[in-house]
C-alpha cells in the first residue's frame, strides 16, 4: 500500500494521478459557497493538494488560504496554483496552528471539509474554525456519525475526542441553512454567522 503522503488525496491529471479521490468528487455539494466566493476571502482547512481552494479562486475569490501539513501535499497545490495569484498556502499541523493562533484571522467563508475528525480533539477544532468566519462555514465530515439527540456528533479518527457539530456552531452564533449531498454520503453543512439586530 502507498503512503498517503506518496499518493495523494486528490487526483491531479498530469501532477498526482494515484489518489483517494477525484477533484470532482470532492467539489460536490459546494455549488452554494462557490457562487457566494467573488470578491470575498476564503479559508480552506487541511487544504490537501489545492484542488478545492483553486476553484474557489476561479469562481473570482479575492483571496483563499490553504493550510496544510503534509509538504507534498502542499508541493503538488503549489504546482496546480502556479500563477493564480490570489491563493496561497501555509504548511502547519493544524492542531498546532489553532493553539498559535487563538483568536484567527476572519475569513468570509472557511472550509472545513473532512478534516474535523482528523483532530485530536475536534470540538475545539470546530469551535476555532467557526471564530475565524465572518459569514459562511462550510463542514463536511464522515459519514459514519453517532446521533445524540437527533444531533450530527463526530468522532476523532485517532483520539477519543468528540464533538456535537450543530450544538458547537448554534454556541458559535451559527444558524443552519441546511445540508446538501456530498462526496460518498458525506453531507455538506452549509452554517451562517447570526447577523446581529
């Protein structure tokens, strides 16, 4: 079996071709975020090879920022984004980035796709995330989840963290807008930052 730092998690004709999954695959259950990204900032966490964060900064996004741990990951997003000046990447274990920097810059929209869970403890991962948005929070995770109370709970893949998603974002001053299919039956949570009165 090839490591996953050789092989990649999104298939990139003609850069990475052995990969988890397509570029496609992953783009579903984004056409909202994309026709809301022109002219506006977009944070794109655990960005792996880029593919999400440049079709964001085609869609016409003022900025996007990758962060990503994985150097080859980031090596292959930087070869796929070669001359797309309005992204670029950071490399960082994100656990690290978020005990750095506590307060985050604010993005309009972050992506947190498929990387909660990945975390040893993912509700403050979540919670994190959601203060570094200014209007929209697009999440997407497993789709093996528990149901507590009716509510979507992840689990860390390699800890014994957990977090109640729609409980973490409600306390976050989030309102649901619904989720929408996604890749291999995991849902995209569309969250909107509560307006104020």
């Amino acid at each position: 079996m090839v490591a996953n730092t050789e092989k990649g998690w999104f298939s990139v004709p003609g850069i990475r071709e052995c990969a988890d999954r397509t570029v496609e695959e992953q783009m579903l259950g984004l056409d909202r975020a994309l026709a809301e990204c022109p002219g506006k900032t977009v944070l794109d966490l655990g960005c792996a090879e880029g593919a999400i964060g440049l079709a964001f900064a085609r869609a016409g996004a003022k900025r996007v920022l990758g962060i990503e741990w994985l150097g080859p990951h980031l090596d292959v997003a930087r070869k796929l984004c070669k001359g797309q000046e309005n992204i670029q990447f950071i490399q960082a274990n994100l656990w690290d980035w978020m005990q750095e920097n506590p307060e985050p810059e604010l993005f309009d929209i972050v992506l947190c796709l498929g990387i909660a869970h990945k975390m040893r403890e993912p509700d403050p991962f979540v919670r994190w995330s959601a203060r570094a948005v200014a209007d929209l929070f697009c999440f997407r995770a497993p789709a093996k989840v528990d149901n507590d109370g009716g509510d979507y709970v992840i689990r860390s893949k390699h800890f014994n963290g957990r977090c109640n998603v729609p409980k973490a974002m409600r306390e976050s001053g989030f309102v649901d807008e619904g989720t929408v299919a996604g890749v291999r039956g995991e849902g995209v949570q569309y969250w909107r930052r509560r307006r104020q009165l």
